[in-house]
C-alpha cells in the first residue's frame, strides 16, 4: 500500500512508500537466503572453491611438498607440445564418439521396444535399469574378470570353436571392450530419456498417418525422429559431457593400458596430478578439458536448430 501527496500547483502526485512494506521485503529476503544457505554453502565449498584452486594451480607449479611456484602461462604452453596429451585426447574423442553412437542406436532400439504394453514389461524395465544403479567399482571388476582368458566371455568363444579375445591386453580390443563395458553400465538412463521421449508424442500422428496409407518405416523417420529429436538432443549433450570426463572403468579396468590405447584425458590429468606429483599442469589440463567439453556443448547448441524439432 502506498499514499499520495496532493501538490496543488498541477504536478504528478509524489507517491511514498509506507516503511512496513520496506521492513517487510527485507525479512522476506533474510528467510529467502536461510533456506539458500546449506545450497549456497554447497556450491561455494564444493564448486567455487575449488574452481578457483584449479586457476590458481594452473599458472603455478607445485608438488605437494615443495612451495608452490608461480609459473604464469608455463603448462598451458607445455600442452601444446605434449605428445601424451594429444593421445590421451584421441582416445577421449574415440571412446566418446564410439560409446555415444552405440549408446543412442541401442537405447533407442530398446526404447522403441519397451514402449510397447507387453506382458510384465514392469519387470523388464526393473530388471533393465538394475546396471544404472549399480557402482562403478563393481561393474569394472565383474566385467574385467569377464574379459579375461579365463572368463566367460572367452569361455563361449572357444565353445563357438574361435580363439580367445585378449580383451584387456591388446591395444586394438581394450579400447572396443571399454565401450562395451561402459555401453552396459549407462544404457538404460539413456533408454529412459527417450522412451520418455517415445511416451510425448500423440498417438493421433500415428493414426492420421496410418489413414493416409504410411508404413511403419516411413512412419518412424517422418514422425517418429522428428518429434524424438529433443529427447535425443538433450541426451547427446549430456551423454557427450559425461563421457569426456569419464574415469571411473578406465582406472579400473585397464589403468589407461596397454601401451596407453585407453588413457583418456581424464586419466591423464589424475596420472600428471597423482602420480607424477604435477599439479599445476594437471590443473592447465583441467582447464583444457572444460574448454573441450564448453566448445562441444556450444557447438551442439549451434547445430541443433537444424535438425531439432519443437512441438
């Protein structure tokens, strides 16, 4: 509520705030960031601080023991002349092109199946998303042991009269299994995100379609992708970003072996901080890979608007 003072010389009356609406806003404020606080505290303690550290160390050389020594640009240049980096990126980019094409075909063939009212589809899904929520930790020591010579894997192959696979100690099949191993572990968040996706577009599309004459295939490429496109969007982009900073199954499995055919950068960036004890230039190569993962994510913001379709 406000009031009005009357200037009788013509003018646009004054108007003035009471101080109870003053008082009032300012407690409302005041309540607003204590329920914020735990939140605030969070972000501060587990996201900008150690944002800031990571700037700090990336212009600086430390490690653990001795001061830490301020460098300037030193690492980022070192980067651009680092054999190791260009191959940890490599496997980055293979491993993420790899794990999201076989991810999105696959999920998306699922999805397409488990949309449908089947008997006890409750269960096939329950028992389908199981692998989302099991950890890490045991998902890369089930499937490790599964990749070995000894393992089942292996054990049907020679039962097939083939010869066994040495999975995890070849360069040219660790890579292929890791996928494989990651592809298990993460398939159903995606299947959910387009069978999500699936369940949004209206049945009456299918049915005027189906008037109209469209088969199935023609059906799924005019109607189907065009309206999944946002469900597939969303989970590329998250996908892609998740899969550039995977670590977990690589330390687990294969430790960035054989002959450095699964070191991914984030395994890189933990061997150069960890193990080789440099943690300014692990934190230049923190650095690197948020700029990567930034210009991807905008340059998949750029093209979606060819390609995806808002209802």
């Amino acid at each position: 509520m406000s009031t009005t003072t009357e200037i009788r010389d013509g003018t646009v009356p004054a108007t003035r705030t009471r101080p109870g609406r003053r008082r009032l806003g300012s407690r409302t404020l005041v309540v607003a960031l204590m329920f914020l606080a735990p939140s605030l505290a969070g972000l501060f303690a587990l996201q900008l601080v150690p944002i800031g550290t990571a700037l700090v160390l990336g212009v600086s050389e430390w490690n653990i023991i001795d001061p830490m020594e301020f460098v300037g640009l030193k690492n980022f240049r070192e980067v651009l002349t680092d054999s190791t980096f260009f191959k940890s990126l490599y496997n980055t980019f293979y491993l993420t092109i790899g794990l999201e094409v076989l991810n999105t075909l696959l999920g998306l063939l699922v999805a397409l199946l488990l949309r449908h009212s089947l008997r006890f589809i409750g269960l096939y899904r329950t028992i389908y998303i199981l692998p989302l929520i099991t950890t890490w930790a045991a998902v890369a020591i089930a499937w490790r042991y599964m990749y070995s010579l000894q393992g089942p894997i292996n054990d049907l192959l020679t039962a097939l009269g083939m010869e066994p696979v040495p999975w995890l100690s070849r360069p040219e099949w660790a890579m292929p299994a890791v996928i494989i191993t990651i592809t298990w572990k993460t398939l159903a968040w995606k299947t959910i995100i387009l069978l999500a996706g699936l369940q949004s577009i209206p049945t009456e599309y299918y049915e005027a379609s189906s008037i109209d004459g469209a088969s199935g295939s023609r059906q799924f490429f005019r109607i189907t992708l065009p309206l999944l496109s946002p469900a597939l969007f969303f989970a590329l982009i998250i996908g892609i970003i998740n899969t550039l900073q995977l670590f977990d199954p690589i330390y687990i499995m294969t430790e960035g072996g054989p002959a450095d055919a699964t070191r991914t950068l984030s395994y890189y960036i933990y061997s150069r901080g960890f193990e080789s004890l440099r943690m300014g230039y692990a934190a230049a190569l923190s650095w690197v890979l948020f700029a990567i993962i930034f210009a991807v994510t905008v340059v998949q913001w750029v093209l979606q608007r060819r390609w995806v379709f808002y209802q």
